[in-house]
C-alpha cells in the first residue's frame, strides 16, 4: 500500500535549518509530482512547496521562496524540503503528499522559538 513518512523535524531557534525527508513506497514515485504542505494551529493547510517528477521544475509559497528548497532522489524515492533562515511563522505541521491519489504523510512538527 502506499506510504509517506516524514522526519527530520523538530525544534530550532529563529535563523536556524532543518531538512524534511519523505521516503514514500508503494507507487513508482519517480512518475509523479510531488508536494510539501504545512498547517499552523488555527489556520488552514497549505502548500509549501512542489517538485516535478524529474525534479527540473520547482514551485513555492511567496513566502518561504528564498529559503527553502525542495528537492528529490528518485533512487531512494525520497523527498526533501531544505528549510533555511526559519522564521517563528514556519512553526506547523509539515505533510508531504502525492497528489495523484491524494495521499498524505502523518505530518511532522517543526517548531521554530528563541
């Protein structure tokens, strides 16, 4: 069956890095796009981030465009979010998902205070 699980998360002072992975299984997961979502208490999901199948092509929040990163290795079916310069507003749960189906990771916590 399909599956995303995230990691890499956890707590970090404002300006500082983490890297999301997702290594996804079940499905030919270099076929297909796939996305970085984020939710903060109280506010609705959004899309953080996408990346192509082939990894060429790119998309960002505005708001997170000149600090984050997402990337992909199709041979470890893994994808990556590279979150640099993190801001107290980044604090969310991060999901990773395939759209095709519409699977979702079970979500990991970034929490960014001083």
């Amino acid at each position: 069956q399909v599956k995303l699980v995230e990691s890499g998360g956890g707590d970090v002072q404002p300006g500082g890095s983490l890297r999301l992975s997702c290594v996804a299984s079940g499905f030919t997961f270099a076929s297909y796009l796939m996305r970085w979502y984020r939710q903060a208490p109280g506010k609705e999901r959004e899309m953080v981030a996408a990346i192509s199948f082939d990894g060429e092509h790119t998309s960002y929040k505005d708001s997170v465009k000149d600090r984050f990163n997402i990337t992909r290795n199709n041979a470890l079916n893994t994808v990556y979010l590279q979150m640099n310069d993190l801001k107290v507003e980044d604090t969310a749960v991060y999901y990773c998902h395939w759209p095709n189906l519409n699977y979702w990771g079970q979500g990991i916590q970034v929490t960014v205070s001083s």
